[in-house]
C-alpha cells in the first residue's frame, strides 16, 4: 500500500509517500518538496497574509497532483506550528480545504511531541528503556520522555530554530549581546517543562529528532546521510559548546559551506545550537542519538496501525473529490 504524508511545516512543505502495510518497515518511495516559510508571510497582526495562503494552496494542489501520480492510495495532511499559531490560522485552514478539497489536521504542541516520540520508540525499541526525545522545529521545540509507545510527559515550548532566529537573531552574523540575551530566554523557557520530565528519572536513552539535529551531528563529525539511516549518529555536549561559540562568528554564507547544511537553515543553525545545547546542559547528559524517523514517520506508523485493527481503509472525504481525485481512487 503507498501512502502519502503531507507535513506543512515551518520552514518546508514536503509530501513524502511510502509503501508500507502492518506489520512492515515504512519504505520511503518519492518525495515532494519545497521552502515556504509562513512565518516570513505573517503580517503585524499575526495573520498569515494572503501571498503565503496562495503558495500553500499551489503546493498542496501540486502535492495532489504528484501523489496521484504515483498512485498514492491513502494520504494524512497535517500543519504544525506556523499555522496552529497564527491568527488567522483557522480561517487558512478553511480556505485550504475550500480551494483544494484537502483537510489539513491541525496537531497540538504536544500532539506533534507525542507522535514523534512514538516514531522514535518504534525505531528504537522496547530494549531502549526509557527514551527521552528532544526535536527542534521551525516554530517550536519538543520533548518527550516514557518507557511505552507514548510519552508520559510530553511539552512543546516556543524554541523553534526559525522563531528564535527571526525574534532574536536579526544580525547576520550576530551580536555577542543578542546570542547571551538568547542563551538566557531558552534556558528560562526550558527550565519548566524539563523540571516536569525530570521527574520521571533518568532515562536509558536521550535522543534527537529533526532535521536540525541531524544537521548539527553532521557539523560535529556525524556520517553523512548518504551511509544510510543504520549508522549511528551521536551529537555531543562537548561538540555542541564549541561549534555555538563557531557558528556565533560566522555569518549565513558562511554556514552554507558546513556539511549538512542547507540554503533554508544556515542562518537558523545558531539558534538551533544553542537549543541543543541548554538541553542537554538542562537534562544533565553528555551527548543524544540521533533518530532517523520522526513526526511523519509516527503518522505513517499510527496510520498503519488503525489498518490492523480496522480493517481496509477507503480513501478519506478528502480523497475523493478534488483535481487529483480520480486518479487517486
């Protein structure tokens, strides 16, 4: 079965497809994508201006046609925080499904924590023990921790690489006083909802999702993801302190000549760092796994999931109707 994910996220739209069935390892089968950061469209209001809704409406309408394509059978669309947090995020929401017949799910902060962490056990395993994950965004900054499927405690703070960069960062390269104002505002943030985890004890295993922290582990000497996602990838505290302070003096350009490193997140990987590296300074562990699946792969394993206990699924409403529709059917 092919299955499609769309991920409107903060910095990229992206359609991934997979074949999958219950039971098997999630194949990743072609993928879509490109920039578009919403929050760049926002107006003083918050609101989400109308340029950046009709480059969303393009790409989903373009999303169908490639999944149609390919002959997707199945399809989950979901938005996250650029979205969930704008002002008119409902009525974008509305005018998506008006103009594309597609319902984009709108994931809570700890919604998105609790699916990624969910991904992130199934990857690891029940020998894992008890897993702490952490996943920097574009908008926001996750962390899970349990000893089941689903975290027990599950926050998403306001720590998005992309959010910190445009509300704290507009230097390029930056201020040695904005970086230490920074430094102070995520630690404030973090102190709160990393005192609840702590709670639950030390855990067996820290690890980091997103493609931030692979980018970071890549900068610090990780395999290149050429080697293939059965590698193992450590990021380290000790790593994390010095390529902050490198990272502070080089501007965007510069970050662009880094390994892992792409166009759209050179001038958030600053911001990026030094998230990382509070919480691990925060948590008290010297270094986290990075792990190859995250927030899409947990939708696709949820997905999969409800087929073993309900049975075939028809396509969804959204499926039905639309440009691509009937090619999908």
């Amino acid at each position: 079965m092919r299955l499609g994910v769309l991920d409107i996220g903060s910095n990229t739209v992206h359609l991934l497809l997979v074949d999958a069935h219950p039971g098997a390892q999630p194949v990743a089968y072609a993928s879509f994508k490109r920039p578009l950061s919403l929050v760049q469209h926002l107006d003083a209001e918050g609101n989400i201006d109308d340029a950046g809704q009709q480059e969303l409406i393009d790409f989903i309408l373009q999303a169908w046609e490639f999944a149609a394509k390919h002959k997707a059978k199945d399809l989950l669309a979901f938005c996250t925080s650029a979205i969930r947090e704008s002002t008119n995020g409902a009525a974008v929401l509305e005018r998506v499904q008006r103009e594309t017949t597609i319902t984009l799910t709108e994931l809570t902060g700890e919604e998105e924590a609790a699916m990624t962490f969910f991904a992130v056990r199934r990857w690891h395993g029940w020998g894992a023990g008890s897993i702490l994950n952490l996943d920097i965004g574009g908008g926001s900054f996750e962390m899970a921790q349990g000893h089941d499927e689903l975290p027990q405690v599950a926050h998403s703070v306001p720590l998005g690489a992309g959010r910190l960069t445009r509300e704290w960062l507009p230097e390029d390269p930056p201020t040695a006083k904005s970086v230490k104002e920074l430094r102070k505002h995520i630690k404030a943030t973090m102190k709160g909802p990393a005192a609840e985890i702590a709670k639950l004890g030390a855990p067996n295993l820290v690890t980091g999702s997103s493609k931030s922290f692979r980018a970071l582990a890549r900068i610090t000497g990780a395999a290149p993801s050429s080697m293939g996602s059965y590698v193992k990838r450590e990021l380290h505290l000790s790593d994390l302190g010095l390529w902050s302070q490198r990272l502070t003096a080089m501007s965007a350009a510069d970050r662009l000549y880094l390994p892992g490193v792409s166009e759209a997140r050179a001038r958030q990987m600053l911001a990026a760092a030094l998230v990382a590296e509070a919480a691990l300074q925060i948590f008290k562990v010297p270094s986290l796994q990075i792990s190859p699946w995250a927030l899409r792969e947990g939708l696709i394993l949820r997905r999969l999931d409800q087929l073993v206990f309900d049975g075939p699924l028809d396509p969804p409403a959204h499926v039905t109707a639309g440009p691509a529709a009937a090619r999908m059917a």
